[in-house]
C-alpha cells in the first residue's frame, strides 16, 4: 500500500509538492490524530507504541521517508522497520549514528511492549498503572535491581529521543 501512495502522489502533485504533501499529510493529519487518540480517557500512563515518542513515531518516520523517496528509489521499500532504518542511512536520508541509536530505542520499546503484553495477557501498550506491576516491569526490563523510577527516566528519554528525530527528519524539505 505505501508504494501506491507513493506512486499516487508521484502522479496527482505537481513537480516539488509530493515532499510538501506528503509531510503534511503524515505529520498534521496521521500521526497527530493516532498521538490524540492515544491520550483520550484521561489516561495519564505512558503509551510506549502510540504516544509522543513511541514506536508509532519510527514507524512513521520509516514510512514517510520511504513514502517520499521510495517512488525514485524503490531499493528503500522494505517492510521491517530496522531493515529500513539501515536502507535510509544507506541511501544518506538519516545519520547512520541516529539510525543506530533509534534501532536501540526502538527495540526497547518493543521489548516494552512484549512485557506488557505478557504481564496482562493481552494487547496493551500503557505501563500500569499499579506500582507493583510498574515495579515488576521495571525489574525485567533492566535487572532486578532497578526502581520503577529509573525505568521510567530510561523510557522517557528514549521517547524524547525518538521524537526529536521524528520532529528533525520527517520535515518538508
């Protein structure tokens, strides 16, 4: 599907606009509407695939650039997100040293995200809420001896990280 759209775009926007285009369309409109959407409820917990900075934000990042590049370089279509990052540093789209650190960040909110779900049995991508579970998280994500305030601190940073990469590269040229 992201090659069609690629091709689409490639088709209907004048010479110049697909760039213009398509960053609007991922940044303004799809992944500020699934950021909104995550946060309704009033849930105060960090969403580690949804939120500012979570998986979704690489993913988006990934696909955007690919969105934009792919229709001239179809070397960059590729399905798995770290294949992909290193395609993009390949082809000069990112640093190979932010692609390096975004493949660590980004495998850390995966394994995030597996915990969770084994913690609750189901799909899930919000920390609990409950300090126990929090703890609990926190202990098998980086041993046994660390609080749920440090893990915290650790995944909030790698948020932030994400999202100053997705804020720096997925902008009109």
């Amino acid at each position: 599907m992201l090659l069609f759209i690629g091709v689409l775009y490639g088709n209907l926007a004048p010479d110049g606009a697909v760039a213009k285009d398509a960053f609007a369309v991922i940044r303004e409109g799809m992944r500020d509407k699934a950021v909104v959407s995550s946060s309704e409820g009033g849930h105060t917990t960090i969403d580690v695939k949804n939120g500012r900075g979570g998986i979704r934000d690489i993913e988006f990042l990934v696909q955007g650039l690919q969105l934009i590049h792919g229709p001239d370089r179809a070397e960059l279509i590729e399905g798995n997100t770290l294949t992909a990052l290193d395609l993009l540093s390949d082809a000069a789209l990112l640093p190979r040293e932010v692609v390096e650190q975004s493949k660590e960040d980004y495998a850390f909110l995966r394994r995030t995200e597996h915990y969770l779900q084994l913690l609750e049995d189901r799909q899930v991508h919000r920390l609990p809420k409950d300090p126990d579970e929090l703890a609990a998280l926190a202990k098998r994500m980086m041993g046994m001896e660390e609080s749920p305030e440090g893990f915290v601190r650790e995944l909030r940073g790698r948020m932030e990280r994400i999202r100053g990469v997705y804020a720096s590269f997925l902008t009109p040229v």
